[in-house]
C-alpha cells in the first residue's frame, strides 16, 4: 500500500500533453524531492526527472516536473506513442525512514 | 559505460534464502550507494533497502528488517543483496539501482533478476 496517490491511467491524443500527479503527505513529498521514473513492460525504470524538475541528461524537455507543497507532478508535451509506459514518482519518507514509490500511471497515447 | 548486471533468475522454496548480485562498472564505486526495489507480478515498484558503497553502511525498510542483508564487495565492485525466510509474496523481479550523486534519485538501473518462490 504505497503513500503515494497517482491516478491509475492518464491518455492523450499523439501530439497533445498529459499531466501525472503524485499525491503525497508532510512527511514525505512536503519535506523532500520528488523524482519520476518511465517504466515499459518488461524493462527497468528509467529516470526521468530528479529534485523536483530537473532532466537528466538526454531526457528530452518535452517531459518537466514540478512541486507545490505535498504534490508533485509530471508533464510530457507533444505525446508520443513511444512515451506509453507506465510512470512513478518517488521521494523519501521521513516517518517510514525509507524511499516511498507512487501507485504508478498507465500513459496511453490514443 | 556506466551499468549494472544482475546475477540470474532463481526458483526458491519458501522458506529458503535466495542472494541475488549487482555488479557495478563504469563508475567508482565507493562513491555511490546502491538501492534495492522490487516489483511483484502486475504491480508497482517497492523500494526495499541501501549500502553505502564507500563505508558498507546499511538501511532497509522496516518490514524487511531480520530477512534482508545487503553487502558488498568493494574488490569486485559488486553488492549483494539476501533475503531470507522466504515466503510466496516475495516472488517478484528485483532491481539494484545507483543513487545519483547528491540527489534522492536512482539514474542507474540493474536488468532486475526474477526471483519465485514456490513449492
């Protein structure tokens, strides 16, 4: 049972944009950075955004995060059929003393 | 470049212990501390413990703590993690990752090594 609220599933016509949010609490997103994470079946997650809303190198700006108090949130511009994974935020809780991963989104680009 | 290579998939009985290895290249390891994240069949990510890879250092979640042991080998560049005590649920694909430098993130990650726990 994760501490991080993320809708289930989020889609957008090719070429329009999709907002995620990462619903958190005090003790975690409202006191540390959130990073976000592209993961397509079968493979390992891939980093795509850390402390809050900085890229990676050679992760493309069509993809910003941000924060406002204990939520954070992933956009991706101009949708991509080969952006359709699945999306994570993370951050550290500081009451669970551990890393905390979101519920996880489903991209579809229709 | 920069990556880590997990040992193979397992089948394990329950009860039993499993190690799964991580090894690291491309990078000096002593500077990065290496996470472990699991991800149970058709669900979300779960993130289970560290190592310092300088100072052996460790850390779990509570829940994991009396099964799970994290070590490392400094010589080969390679951190293992055990977990013992093994029950059904903990069937699930298991992931090393680098924290990235200075931040809570993990930009490195491990193929993940599928481990099952069955009778």
């Amino acid at each position: 049972q994760s501490v991080l609220t993320q809708p289930p599933s989020v889609s957008a016509a090719a070429g329009q944009k999709v907002t995620i949010s990462c619903s958190g609490s005090s003790s975690n997103i409202g006191d540390n950075s959130v990073s976000w994470y592209q993961q397509i079946p079968g493979t390992a997650p891939k980093l795509l955004i850390y402390d809050n809303n900085s890229r990676p190198s050679g992760i493309p700006d069509r993809f910003s995060g941000s924060k406002s108090g204990t939520s954070g949130t992933l956009g991706i511009t101009g949708l991509q059929t080969g952006d359709e994974a699945d999306y994570y935020c993370a951050t550290w809780d500081s009451s669970l003393r551990g890393y905390v991963f979101g519920t996880g989104t489903k991209v579809t680009a229709l | 470049q920069v990556q880590l290579v997990q040992s193979g998939a397992e089948v394990a009985k329950p009860g039993a212990s499993v190690k799964v290895s991580c090894k690291a290249s491309g990078y000096t390891f002593a500077i990065y501390a290496i996470h472990w994240v699991r991800q149970a069949p058709g669900q979300g990510l779960e993130w289970m413990g560290w190592i310092n890879g300088g100072n052996g250092k460790t850390h779990c979640l509570q829940r994991f703590q009396g099964r799970l042991t994290i070590n490392r080998d400094t010589s080969a560049s390679t951190v293992y993690m055990n977990l013992s005590s093994l029950r059904s649920e903990d069937t699930a694909i298991y992931f090393c990752a680098r924290q990235k430098y200075s931040t809570d993130a993990f930009d490195i990650w491990g193929q993940g090594t599928v481990i099952s726990v069955s009778s």
